[in-house]
C-alpha cells in the first residue's frame, strides 16, 4: 500500500541522452585537435626562445624598429621628405631642433631616418620572402624527384652559388628599370641558392623516412608527399633560413641604393648614405650625416642574426648555439 507522499512524488526529470549509437564517446574534431596541438607546438616554442637572451635583445629592438616605422607618418608627417619646404640649413650639426643634423637640403635627419626605417625593411622583407620561396620550391622538387632534373637543377643551383650575389644583383638593377619593385627582384633572384641546398638535404633526410614509403603504399601522389610530408618538416629550417636572408637583403639592398642603383626618390638607409657621399660628408668631416644610417644598417642586421640564431636553436638544439 502507497503512502500519500509516494502518491503525490514527482516523476523525475528525464535526461539528454547522447546522441549516436550507445556507448560512443563524443570525438573532438580534426580540425580542433590540429588547433590544439598548434597552440601547444607555439606555447613550447615561445617557452625555449626565452631562455636566448640573445635572441630576446635581437626581438625587442626589431619589435621597437617596426613600430618606429609604422609610426612614421605620425611622429614626422610626409612634409618632412620635401626639399623645398625644408626646416633648416644646409648639413647643420645636431642640436636640440635637430637631434640627428639636417642633410644636404636641411632636411632632418631623424625623419629621413624613419622614413628609410619603412622601405628598408619593406625590401628586406619581401625579397627575403622571395628568395626562401624560391628556394624552397627548388630543394622540395630536386629531394623529391632526383634523376636528371635534380641534376639540372642542382647544377644551376652551383652556378649561382659561385657567381658573386652582389655582381648578379648590380647586374639586373642595371638591366631594369630603376624601382623598389627592381630592387626586391634583384635581391630574391639572387640570393636563393643557400636556401635551396639545405632544403633539398632536408627533404633528402624526410624521404627516407618509413611513413613516405607508406603514403605511395596507400597511393599519396607527389603533390601530396610534398605538400602534406616534407613541407611541414622543412618549414622549420625554412623559417630560420628567412631570418638570416633578411638581414643579408637589407644590407644588399644598401649596397645597391649605395651605389645609386635603386629608386632616387625613395629615402633608404642606403640612400642616404649615398646622398651623404655626393654631399663630401666624407671630406668635410660631417660624421652625423654618415653614422646614424650606417648604424642603423648594422643594428637591424644584427638583430634579425641574433633571432635567427635562437629559431635555429630551438628548432635544433644539437647545433648547440650559445645563449
């Protein structure tokens, strides 16, 4: 017999069965798993990079660079590049008005210097960008399919490793018309061979690994080996490789601006070493004129190693690579 509160007790609240078969255990997707194990890949990178004081020195002052640089157009305005509306006297000495001296045209130098921050590193970036990724395409294809083309290319690769870089890009700066656009084509088709031999040695050393033979069991074409198994084991090499080439890009994008090869009416660090010259700073002893570039050249540089160096390191420790 039911007591009255047994009568009146409310039935319980059914609950939210699972959908699927019974049993299933609900799976995370793919593409959740890969964003996991990348942020976890990215958070153990970041992690050993900070032990490089190095390459925490060679960050910060790029990180300061490029912010300087984006900031230009606020701190010194687009007036500041005009030779007719110059502030000040010729090649005046730096003063409170003029941290860094006037040029020639008694433009400041401080602002020219932040104007040429912008292109400098514009062109190092890109025709470091492109040279890796020509000499990316380059060392996958000759490590993936040898015979005779890897021959041919390989040999083309020699050619342009013992041909001076620096001759080739004078060469096709002079050829081409003189643009910034010129100047990143010059750098990038030129500076690509290193790129593709320690690729193409990497690539090597990925094929030979178990999982490839595998993937042409399994019937994975080139396009998908290249794409989908040596690629992403080269990218590390591949991004410590661009660190390095942008440096030897900005300094070969000097050389030539130096030399008078590039666009005259963009101010370049290069540049304005250049104006310097035509001006006989040199002979007249007007050191403000000729220091902040060149150092500024050999700071930027010398940042981009230092970063390289730590993404090499972290990326192989066996090279060993002090801290």
């Amino acid at each position: 017999m039911t007591t009255s509160m047994e009568k009146h007790q409310e039935p319980p609240e059914p609950t939210e069965k699972p959908s699927g078969p019974p049993g299933a255990v609900r799976a995370e997707s793919p593409r959740t798993l890969t964003r996991a194990r990348r942020r976890q890949a990215a958070l153990r990178f970041w992690q050993q990079y900070r032990t490089h004081r190095a390459g925490l020195v060679g960050l910060a002052v790029l990180v300061v660079i490029a912010l300087l640089a984006l900031a230009a157009p606020l701190l010194v305005g687009a007036d500041s590049k005009s030779v007719t509306d110059a502030p000040g006297g010729p090649m005046e000495a730096p003063s409170g008005e003029f941290p860094l001296g006037t040029d020639q045209f008694g433009r400041s130098l401080l602002a020219l210097m932040l104007w040429g921050t912008r292109v400098s590193l514009t062109v190092g970036l890109l025709a470091a960008f492109l040279s890796v990724a020509i000499g990316t395409l380059i060392g996958i294809t000759a490590g993936h399919f040898k015979g005779w083309y890897a021959t041919v290319v390989m040999r083309i690769t020699d050619w342009f490793l013992v041909m001076p870089t620096l001759v080739l890009a004078i060469a096709l700066a002079t050829v081409l018309s003189r643009s910034i656009w010129t100047t990143i084509l010059a750098i990038g088709v030129t500076t690509w061979p290193t790129t593709a031999r320690l690729v193409r040695a990497q690539t090597l050393s990925v094929e030979s690994r178990p999982y490839i033979e595998r993937s042409r069991a399994l019937g994975g074409g080139h396009g998908h080996i290249m794409s989908r198994h040596v690629l992403p084991n080269v990218m590390p090499l591949v991004l410590a490789q661009t660190t390095l080439v942008i440096s030897t890009a900005i300094l070969t994008e000097a050389t030539l601006a130096f030399l008078g090869l590039s666009d005259p009416t963009i101010v370049s660090w290069g540049g304005l070493l250049q104006d310097a010259r035509e001006a006989g700073a040199v002979s007249s002893g007007n050191w403000w004129y000729l220091a902040p570039p060149g150092l500024a050249i050999a700071v930027v540089a010398l940042a981009f190693t230092l970063c390289g160096r730590a993404i090499e390191s972290v990326l192989n420790p066996k090279l060993g690579v002090s801290r």
